[in-house]
C-alpha cells in the first residue's frame, strides 16, 4: 500500500510528537532501567524512521507533477 502525501505529512508529525515524548525522560527519573533502555532503543527506531519519511516526502516534493506545489515542514523550525 503507498502512502499519500498527506498520509505521509501525518505519519512525520506522528514520530516527531512520539519522539519528543520519549526525549522528556532521563535516567534519573523513575523509570526501570529496562524501561529506559527500550526508550532509548525506540528512539533510535523513530529517528531512523523520520528520516526515511522525510526522505520521501521531499521526494514528492521535488517529483510533483504538472507544477504541482507540495510543501513541506521546514525542519529547522520544527525542533524548537
């Protein structure tokens, strides 16, 4: 099944809402360290993930046909 744009503009915002919930936890807070380490592991899959989606995305953007306008999220401003 191929994703839309949009589908893919939602899956992004999806990983980067998820992620950012992971990032908030530290191991000084009271979380097993099992725990903690499948955090960090997620992390790194989402990352990962993220990035292959806004390779694609960028790649719709830049293969948009007839003039099409697809705009993406300047990631830059996104990490703040």
């Amino acid at each position: 099944m191929d994703f839309s744009y949009r589908d893919k503009q939602y899956i992004r915002n999806g990983l980067k809402i998820y992620l950012k919930h992971l990032q908030l936890h530290s191991e000084e807070d009271s979380v097993s360290d099992e725990k903690f380490s499948e955090m960090q592991d997620d992390i790194v899959w989402i990352r990962d993930l993220l990035f292959e989606i806004e390779k694609d995305l960028a790649e719709m953007k830049m293969n948009a046909p007839g003039g099409a306008k697809l705009y993406t999220l300047n990631t830059d401003e996104d990490n703040k």
